[in-house]
C-alpha cells in the first residue's frame, strides 16, 4: 500500500499540479468578485402604490387557459396590470386590468422603475430588458429567485439590475467585468458546461478531486523517509504544512458538488396554484402590494401597506388573520404553533435562501421559513448529510472560522493559502522532471 502511494506521489504530479493551478487559480475569482462586485444603492423595495379603483374582479377578466400560482395587481409608470405567475412555469405574463388584453409594456416599465430605485439611477438609458426564466453562467442558481427580468443600463459597464416584479425584490447586480468573471469560475472551478450532462460532471470532479488528495496523501506517506536538499527539503516540509488545507479545498468542494446537484436536489419551492376564475372579487384600497395566491383551503387575497398585511378571502370578505396566520397554514401547522418574523438571515436560516422577511414556524421535525408574499415554503430543516456539507463548506472551504479576523483579511489568507499549495504543486512537478531527466541521463 505505501509503495503504491509513494509510486503515485512520483507519477502523479503533472495531474496534481493542473488540478492546483486550475481549482487554486480560479477560486482566488470568487473572493476578487466579493471584492468588486457592483452593489445596489438601496437595499429596501421601493413603496409603489396601485389603487384597485377601475380593476374588474380576475373572474370578470378574459385571461389566459390554466392555473396560477400568483395573480398581483402591480403598479407601474403605465397604469396598473395583472401580473400572472403562470402554473406551468415560464415567463409572467402582464395583462390589462379590465380587458385582459397584453400589457408587456407595463410589466417592462415596472421592471425598469424597480431597477433604477435599486441602482439609484433615475435617468441612464436602459440598453435592454428581457425575462429570465432558467438560470445560467450570468444568472446561477445561487440566486435562487425565478422567473425574473434582467434591466441592463447602457452604462460603460453595462450595469445589470435582476428584479422580481412578483414581489419587487432585488434578486441580483451584475456587470460586464462580473459576468466574465462568473464565467470563468463556473467554467473551471464547477465545470458549469457539462451540468447539461450532469453524471459525467460528477464523474469527472470526482477524479479530479481523489488523484489530487492520493496524491498528498502519498507525500505525507513519504514525510519520514525523504531525504534532500533544498527545493526538495522545501517541497518535503511546506507539503506537511499545506495538507490539512489541501484535502480540506478539494474534499470540501467535493461534498458540496455532489449534495448540490440536481440529481440529488428537489425542485425550487412553488406556491401552490388555482384558478383565477375563483376570485370573484377584489379588496379595494390602495396598497403597496395586492396579490392572490393559495394554501390547501383555496386562493386569498393579500393586501399590505408596508409592514401591515391583511387577508380577504377569494370573494372580498375581510379575513381573521395575519402574516403569522398565514405562514401556519401554508406551513401546514396548528393555530397555537409558534412564529416568529425573520428580518435576517441567521444560522437555521442563512443567506443562500435569499428571501426576506419570512416566517419561522416551529413544528415537529423542525422550524420551516415562509414567505407569504410568495405564498411558499422559502427554506425547511436539512438533514445530517446537508448538515454536514453545510458546516465542511462554509469552515473548511470558505474559511467562516475566520470571520472575525474580517471578511477581507480572511479572503487575502486563504488566497495566500491557495497560492502556496499551487506553488507546492508546481515544485512537485519540477522536481519530478528533475528525476525523470537523471534517470535518463544515467547509464
């Protein structure tokens, strides 16, 4: 067994030192994106008012075949529109008020008035607007929100806003720099471009991943028995330095490639759908959102302005209940069940969910997260596998151990980390040559 590793150390390093460079190389992009990325100038949703005055109940509106998951009258520069989650997934669609004719140009206004709130940029010309409804290299599932639309301003770096125009959240900021960036990470450090064939992605991170860790398992199999000087007494001692962070990187990444593919993920979570023909009625006020959505017992009405929501039922009947009442009954919970309202992320709910504020609700098994704006379960309780995966990929590949030596002093020492196990690598292959070309000198 240990003559096998030591025959691999010797054989292996032309795999190992690409594996380093390549994975050591285009990690050092996600701390520089961190670094550079555009922010938003606001945080908080813009407060858009729609009057309901002039809007037919949506049973009165000649609107498309199927179910919805949402139905949202939403205000925009053009007058307000039915903006409609469509049950079978897709686009939304925009359509008028009373005549249930298309109104695109109103949803594309709305999109635009919430993209220049977040970027602050009331009158840079908008270069182009387009739906997003499946993620990709610019838009990667991290950003968990779908379908949205993309606003791109016609600025020097093409600053794109991504909004929710279901709920007006800000999903993503991005720019021409951070797309090639993006691109560039996905492409060499996940291998994005095979995700189309996601087993052979697997597969091959897989390799990548056990040649690289046999191959420093196979050094510090030697530690004891080496001999040499110089370069060869640096590589033998930086080796045992480097190989808890050198197994950690790539194991690590490893557990969270395999617990994060989509052959072993569920679906995104969806509000439950109904037919528009149901909402006989419509509350009348003005609010800051107004949308339909359903629970097991049927659709609802929710209206809020600002914090404060209330509930009227699909027939325009003021309801008994609340944001936390609602968030029982689509967590399927009981009337005496526990809540509480989350306005930050934490350790049971952290910021790869993305949407705030939702509800915790204590059941059973577990708290789930709700968000009643989306009518949907936004995060649940994993289990031990994703624990683990959780705990490994934030410590051992992100290095959240070190966040109170601050987010930038962490990132340059785990870059500096990165480039020294490269550097390892590439002494490796150095001093592989080296013996390659004595035994070929040698008689």
């Amino acid at each position: 067994m240990i003559a096998g590793l030591r025959a691999w150390h010797r054989t292996g390093p032309v795999l190992a030192a690409a594996v380093a460079v390549i994975w050591g190389a285009s990690g050092f992009l996600h701390p520089v994106m961190s670094w550079t990325a555009p922010r938003p100038a606001l945080q908080a949703p813009p407060a858009l008012i729609v009057e309901t005055a002039g809007a037919l109940a949506p049973a009165a509106v000649p609107a498309p075949e199927g179910e919805v998951h949402q139905l949202r009258l939403a205000p925009s520069p053009l007058g307000a529109y039915w903006n409609v989650l469509p049950g079978e997934g897709g686009a939304r669609m925009a359509l008028e008020t009373r005549s249930g004719q298309d109104a695109h140009a109103a949803m594309e206004a709305h999109a635009i008035a919430l993209a220049r709130h977040y970027a602050s940029l009331p009158e840079a010309p908008v270069f182009s607007v387009s739906q997003i409804t499946r993620f990709s290299m610019d838009y990667p599932p991290v950003n968990r929100l779908l379908p949205v639309t993309e606003v791109v301003f016609d600025t020097s770096d093409r600053l794109t806003i991504y909004v929710d125009t279901g709920s007006d959240r800000l999903a993503a900021v991005s720019n021409t720099p951070r797309r090639w960036m993006l691109r560039a990470f996905q492409t060499l450090h996940t291998l994005a471009p095979l995700k189309t064939v996601e087993p052979v992605r697997l597969v091959v991170l897989s390799i990548l991943t056990l040649a690289f860790m046999a191959t420093v398992i196979a050094g510090l199999s030697m530690l004891s028995a080496a001999r040499g000087r110089k370069m060869r007494r640096w590589h033998r001692w930086a080796g045992a330095a480097l190989a808890l962070p050198a197994l950690a990187f790539p194991a690590s990444g490893l557990l969270h490639a395999w617990t994060g593919s989509s052959l072993f993920t569920g679906p995104a979570p969806q509000a439950i759908v109904f037919s528009t023909e149901r909402l006989g009625a419509i509350p009348v006020g003005r609010f800051t959102h107004l949308a339909a959505s359903a629970d097991e017992h049927g659709p609802v009405w929710r209206g809020a302005t600002g914090m404060d929501a209330r509930y009227w039922s699909a027939e325009g009947e003021a309801l008994e209940t609340d944001d936390a009442g609602r968030a029982r009954a689509l967590a399927g919970a009981g009337l005496l069940a526990e809540t509480r309202l989350l306005a930050r992320f934490d350790a049971d709910y952290g910021f790869a969910n993305k949407r705030l504020p939702v509800w915790r609700v204590e059941l059973e098994h577990g708290p789930v997260f709700v968000d009643p704006v989306d009518a949907l379960i936004a995060g649940q309780p994993v289990g031990l596998v994703g624990q683990v995966e959780r705990w490994t990929f934030d410590h051992l590949h992100k290095w959240h151990f070190a966040n109170p030596l601050g987010r930038n002093l962490r990132d340059s020492l785990m870059m500096f980390t990165a480039a020294a196990i490269m550097v390892l690598a590439l002494t490796g292959l150095s001093l592989q040559r080296r013996r390659r070309r004595r035994a070929k000198d040698t008689p």
